[in-house]
C-alpha cells in the first residue's frame, strides 16, 4: 500500500513532469564539447525552464498557496507556501558528476509540514509529511542506529566558504579530529539535499553542512526528524529557525555527543 498522501501525489507528479527534462539536458551536459561559459549559460537556462515549468504545476495544483524560493521572503501568517530548490547540487550538474536533486517543501506559519527530495538520476523518491514518518519511495526510513561516533560516515557540505564563527573552514579542524579519532571516514558528496536522504535513510551518520539559503534547508529538517533524527545549529536550534552557519545532523545520541564536544572543543576520548 502506498503511503503517499494527496498532497504528497501532488509533489511527484510535479516532480516527475520535470524529471525527464533536467535528465535530457544532463545528457547534453555530458556530451558538450563547449567552454565553460557556454557550459554556464546551458545551465541557467536548464534551471530556468526546469523552475518555471515545476512552479506552473505546482500553482495550477494549489493556486492559492504562495512560493518561497531565498532566505529574503516574508510570509503571510496562516497561508501555505511552496518552498522549492530548483537543482541542488548544481556544481555537480555542471560538471557532468550524477548526483543532483529537486526538492519541494510546503510551509505553513515559517513551520515545515511536507517534504520531498528527489534523485532523479536513482529514481529516488524521498518524503516526510509532519508526524508520518520518512519513506524513501514506499519504503519507512530511519537514521543510522550507531550508538557511538566510532566506524560512522561523515559527510560535510560547504555551500558558501564565507570566513564566519560557524563556518566549516573554522570548524573543520575539529570536525577532522572527530573523525580521525574515532576512525571514522569523512564523504564530501555535493548535494546538501541528498546529504539529507541520506542521513535520513542511514547511508550516512553524521552530517555537517554550512550556509545554507532557507530554501534549501526546507528540504531537510522534517524529512531527518521523522526518519528519528535532528538537525540543528551548535546552539541546539532547529535548521529551519536558525538563521545561518554550521549545522549538525545526526541520530539524538550521535547528534548530543558531537555537540558537547564540537562546543567544549572536547575532542578526547
């Protein structure tokens, strides 16, 4: 039986008239044989047309929920909106590398209520929808049950190398040692969306992510929430209220452990 909701069905659809298009031009991607600002140009007009294209079906659906798409955007108290990232992982699109994603999240009063991740190149379908569960396609997922950092997979994704008191750059000594010391592997994948899915389905353990735009966290928090984790900044506020720098994801006794430690720089063992 299938555990999509019709809002969920929605999503998809959407989601899936679009698909076969970011998959034909990714195809071109591969085969150009052009400069690098030719490469530019192809890409924004791939973004363009996928965004409008996925926004014309998403209003046709719910004409009178509203869309946030920047960090900028207020919002009227008590409508839904769809808050939307094109293509996560464009750096990787651009350079012909597979691993992408589209997500969409409906919003209500700055809260998230649904969230979709989809990875167009595995067709993988990733959703959550407040208090029922993560499912990737028809399958529940739920984080990594690892009680100690020792032997997990960090992953960390770096979107902007601002020089701030949060950012990786300054955090990322510390984030080394952790994992040195508990011998760990550290994976830098590209695509803070499918950082998500996969933290919340258990590929990964432990996630470390910076500089995120509102609209591409949306994607993330309730998705890592109801697969039984958390997501927040060092000061144990959740993503999506949080208004920049580093963020920590993990399962509760992963996630507790290397926030003590990241705030007390406590790295022994």
């Amino acid at each position: 039986m299938s555990n999509r909701s019709p809002l969920i069905n929605v999503i998809f659809q959407s989601i899936n008239k679009v698909a076969r298009n970011i998959l034909r031009d990714f195809g071109e991607i591969e085969n150009l044989q052009v400069s690098p600002d030719s490469l530019e140009q192809f890409v924004l007009k791939t973004e363009k047309k996928i965004n409008t294209s996925l926004l014309h079906y998403l209003a046709k659906s719910r004409p009178e929920w509203g869309i946030r798409l920047n960090n900028n955007q207020d919002y009227v108290k008590d409508k839904y909106y769809w808050v939307v990232d094109t293509l996560n992982g464009r750096f990787n699109f651009l350079h012909g590398l597979p691993h992408f994603a589209i997500s969409v999240a409906v919003e209500l009063n700055n809260e998230i209520l649904s969230s979709v991740i989809f990875d167009p190149v595995r067709n993988e379908f990733y959703f959550a929808e407040k208090g029922k569960g993560s499912f990737q396609n028809d399958r529940r997922i739920r984080v990594s049950n690892r009680k100690k950092l020792k032997s997990c997979v960090f992953s960390i994704c770096d979107e902007n190398t601002l020089d701030d008191e949060y950012s990786i750059p300054n955090s990322y000594e510390e984030i080394n040692n952790l994992s040195y010391k508990s011998s760990s592997v550290v994976r830098l994948f590209g695509s803070s969306a499918l950082n998500f899915a996969w933290l919340a389905s258990g590929k990964i353990d432990c996630l470390f992510i910076n500089k995120l735009k509102k609209n591409q966290i949306a994607c993330g928090e309730l998705i890592i929430k109801e697969a039984g984790g958390y997501l927040t900044n060092l000061k144990y506020i959740n993503a999506y209220d949080s208004s920049s720098g580093l963020l920590i994801g993990a399962n509760p006794i992963l996630h507790k452990e290397i926030l003590k430690k990241l705030n007390n720089k406590d790295l022994s063992y």
